[in-house]
C-alpha cells in the first residue's frame, strides 16, 4: 500500500512595523505611572510608625535647605517691624475716632479687636525671631528690639527667650521639655476635676499662656518674672530682671492711661486686643504640637533633637500666613530656628524630600483657617495624658472627661 506524505508550508507573518516614536513614548510613559501607581498602593499598605528613627540625618536636612536660606539681613527684618508697627498705629488711631454712640462703632469695634489682636500676635512672632537669633546676627539689635516688642505686649522678652530656647532644645521628652508638653497618666489622676475640665475646655485653653508666664505648666516650678526662678542659670537672671523692668513699665503706662482716660477706653483700646492675642498665641503654639494621631513623645535614649523636632506640625492658616510670619511653617523652624521667617518656606520645600513621611502635609486653608477649629477641638477630646511608662508613647484619652462633656470618646494609639 503507497503512503503519500503531504507537505504543508507554514508561512511566517512578517513582524508589525515599529510604533512611531510619540506612541512608544507614551506607552512608556503609561507604564511607568502604573508602576508608580503600583508602587504607591503597596506603600500605602505598609503602616508608617512615626516613632522609628528617621532613615535620615539632621545633616541631611541641613544640606538640603539652599545656603541663602540661612542669611538673615537686618533691613528686611526691621521692614516687617516697620510695617507691622504702621498697622497697629493706625488701627489704633481709627478706634480713637471710632467713638461708642453710632451704630457703626457697634459694628467695628469687635473687628478692631479682632484685627489689632492679631497684630499684636505678629509683633510678638517678630520678638520670638529676636529670641532666636533669626531676626538679625546683631545681639544688640535682637535684645533692643525683642524688648520693645514683647514689652509692649505685656511678654517678659528675656524670661519668655531662655524657656522657650529650653523649649527648643528639648522638644518631644516628656519630662525636659517646657511648654505644651503632655501630663503623664499619675499627675493627670492627680489633677482635680476642675483643673481638667479648665485645661480641656475652649476658651480657657486658649487664654494659658499669661498663666503660664507666672507659674510655667503642671509639674514645673518657677516664673519668667522672678530672676531666682529654676528656670535661670546666675548669669541670665541679670537680662530677667531688665525684661521684668521693661514689662513693670508697661503696664505702669497702662495704669496711667486708664487713670487719664478711663478704665473702659484702655480695656476696648489695649485690653481686648491683648486677649485676642494671648488666643492666637495658645491656638497656634498649641496646634503646632498637637492634633495628628500619630505625634510621639519620648523618654530616655528613645529621644534625640531630630525625632523630637520632627513631631511638630505645620499649619496653614490662609490670608494670616503672611501676617504671622509664616510661622506655621514650623517643622523646619523647630529643626533649625537660626533660619530666618522670611526663608522658611523655601527651606520647608527644599527639605520636603529628605523628611518623607516624617512630614506631615498641613491641610490647606481657605482665606481664614476656620478648618483649625475643629482640629482644636478634637484634639481637646482625645489628647489627654501620656502613659507613665515606656520611652515611645502616644496621647491617651480620659473616657470619663469626654463624658463628662457630653463628647464622643476616641482612643489614641499607643505604643
């Protein structure tokens, strides 16, 4: 039997002809934001603990931040004290024409207050640049100014600088630091009902800072106006005792005014402003440190200059930013207070890159940062005290507190 044997060609389809270059491109370009969108989606699965040691040094972010940042110019400081000084004078003089009988003045008086009271909180952000050496490399000059300024509004420039540079120094270790620094769970259980519905209560929160100016925070001892005070080695309490002088000055002044033109004209003129002004200044120095779930404080070797700087907050305050002096842009303020108001900005972007995750995105405002409100109030709900034991932890709430208000309690975590 003859088998025949079939023979069957395959022909092979000539290879499709090269995508033009626009279309490669973009199919590159697609495949590289999948895999970046890839990428993203499995960071964000890992759990970031913000109170791990940084990947990253303090030099880093000091190399990162541009060499002109760190240039301070006495001119262009002395022109934010200049302009700041023309708006509180001339606020001043359309609320002595103002008057109390027509409706008008009803209506204005309560914006004058609002608007000086936050002059008054820009004067006081210049002096803190004067405390810090940032306003100029001139001592002579920080001292004289930081004096007038914070003089005026009723600051003990010298007592306030050298706590506030402990402050700074210590930030995030919750026994050496010096303000806003949490109550550990023993003192808290200590504290009588009173004084914690006080402390966590608006406004009372917000009108601390003159309390603390006499008696410093729960579980310290001293004042910024006593040279004796802990607070001050021997040879600081020379610079208290004249910034005690020039506060005793000014509130002379005070009492002279109301003698001359009554205690009513003074308290609209000077008094509410002043009020509005301790509130800014609670408000923002509070937020700055308070108000993200994930913000550590430590003890021990736990603790180092970076990692306590980098639990502060930036915030973003809308239209005010400009009048405070960016002083919301404060992580790299904490890190680096030499840098001057004016730069902190820029270095903030600069060094956005080394920090990471160890940044935390403030929320953008609108023109009035209304949103901090609510942060504040949360805050106030949940941030109570601290563990007493551990090198790492985290704000813990007080249940009984929050019902107590009549608040919603939730828990922060702790580690």
């Amino acid at each position: 039997m003859q088998q025949t044997t079939t023979t069957t060609q395959i022909h092979k389809r000539p290879p499709p002809p090269p995508p033009p270059p626009q279309q490669a491109a973009s199919s590159a370009t697609m495949s590289r934001e999948k895999e970046a969108a890839a990428k993203a989606s499995e960071d964000s699965v890992v759990v970031f603990n913000s109170g791990k040691p940084p990947p990253f040094r303090i030099g880093d972010v000091r190399a990162a931040v541009p060499a002109h940042c760190w240039v301070k110019s006495p001119l262009r400081s002395l022109s934010y004290v200049a302009r700041d000084v023309a708006v509180v004078a001339a606020l001043a003089l359309a609320a002595a024409a103002l008057g109390d009988s027509s409706y008008w003045a009803a209506l204005l008086w309560p914006l004058y207050w609002a608007a000086q009271g936050t002059m008054f909180w820009a004067l006081f952000v210049l002096g803190h640049d004067c405390g810090h050496g940032s306003f100029s490399d001139i001592p002579a000059l920080n001292s004289a100014v930081g004096l007038l300024l914070h003089s005026f509004i009723l600051v003990p420039y010298h007592g306030w600088r050298i706590s506030h540079r402990t402050h700074h120094q210590n930030h995030g270790h919750i026994e050496r630091d010096e303000s806003w620094h949490p109550i550990t769970e023993k003192l808290y259980q200590q504290l009588e009902p009173r004084t914690k519905k006080l402390r966590f209560t608006v406004p009372f929160p917000l009108l601390a800072f003159p309390v603390y100016l006499w008696y410093r925070s729960p579980g310290k001892t001293g004042s910024h106006f006593l040279p004796s005070s802990d607070l001050f080695t021997p040879k600081e309490r020379g610079d208290v005792m004249v910034s005690t002088t020039c506060w005793s000055i000014m509130l002379a002044s005070l009492l002279a005014m109301a003698f001359a033109f009554g205690p009513i004209q003074v308290l609209k003129m000077y008094g509410l402003p002043y009020l509005v002004f301790v509130m800014w200044l609670d408000l923002v120095t509070y937020l700055h440190h308070h108000g993200n779930h994930d913000l550590p404080w430590y003890r021990g070797e736990e603790w180092s200059y970076l990692r306590g700087g980098l639990t502060t907050v930036d915030r973003d305050y809308g239209w005010i930013n400009n009048i405070h002096h960016d002083i919301g842009t404060h992580v790299i303020h904490h890190l680096f207070p030499q840098i001057p108001h004016y730069h902190l900005v820029e270095a903030t972007k600069a060094a956005r890159p080394v920090l990471g995750r160890y940044y935390r995105e403030p929320h953008k405002s609108g023109p009035l940062p209304l949103h901090l409100l609510g942060v504040l109030l949360r805050s106030l709900r949940v941030d109570h005290f601290v563990s007493d034991h551990g090198d790492v932890v985290y704000y813990q709430t007080d249940h009984t507190l929050n019902t107590a208000h009549g608040w919603d309690s939730e828990n922060h975590k702790q580690k």
